[in-house]
C-alpha cells in the first residue's frame, strides 16, 4: 500500500480514506491489490495493483473489468476513477482498450 500512496503523493494527490480489499471477498483467485479510496474531493477511486512477470494482453483487459464489476456490486457504488499499477510489460492493443475503457494506468 505504501508504494501506491507514495506514486499518489508525488503527484500531488491526497486520499482520506483507503481500504485494502482481498481478492477473496469478490470471488478472484488472481494475485492482485485491490483498494478502495476516497479522495479529498468526495470521488471514490478503484486501485488495482498488479506484479507479474508476463505480459499483460487483451484478454487481462477483460478480466479486470469483470473484477471491477464485481467490486462496485460489492461495494454498492460506482468509482469515480480506475487506476492500475503495472509491473508488468503492457501489450499496445490492451493499452488502447484500456484508456478506452476508462482504465489511467501507470
């Protein structure tokens, strides 16, 4: 959490409130971090952060909208924001469907 915090805060973004949410209360087996934040403004913000050594493609692109329909069921809201941590090399083709889908990546 500590190094999502700390890339937020040097760019100038504050959160009040940020909460942890485990793959297991949605359902996912995949090994990813999953937060729930709440920025000085009100906006709630989806964080997702993932670290692995292959290459993110356009079926990942699929599979992280799914986990994020599940989270906004789970946590009876919409997000205001969608962020994703990468790791991982990045397909172009899952990098386009990505902003198209809302997704900012980093």
């Amino acid at each position: 959490m500590q190094m999502v915090v700390d890339s937020f805060r040097s760019k100038g973004k504050l959160f009040k409130k940020m909460q942890e949410i485990s793959p297991k209360e949605i359902g996912v087996r995949n090994k990813i971090k999953m937060y729930k934040a709440t920025d000085t403004s009100g906006y709630f913000w989806a964080i997702f952060a993932v670290s692995q050594k292959s290459r993110l493609l356009m079926k990942d692109v699929h599979k992280f909208e799914e986990i994020y329909e599940k989270l906004t069921i789970l946590c009876e809201h919409n997000f205001k924001h969608k962020f994703l941590f990468i790791d991982a090399p990045l397909c172009s083709k899952a990098k386009d469907a990505f902003k198209q889908k809302g997704w900012k990546l980093s």
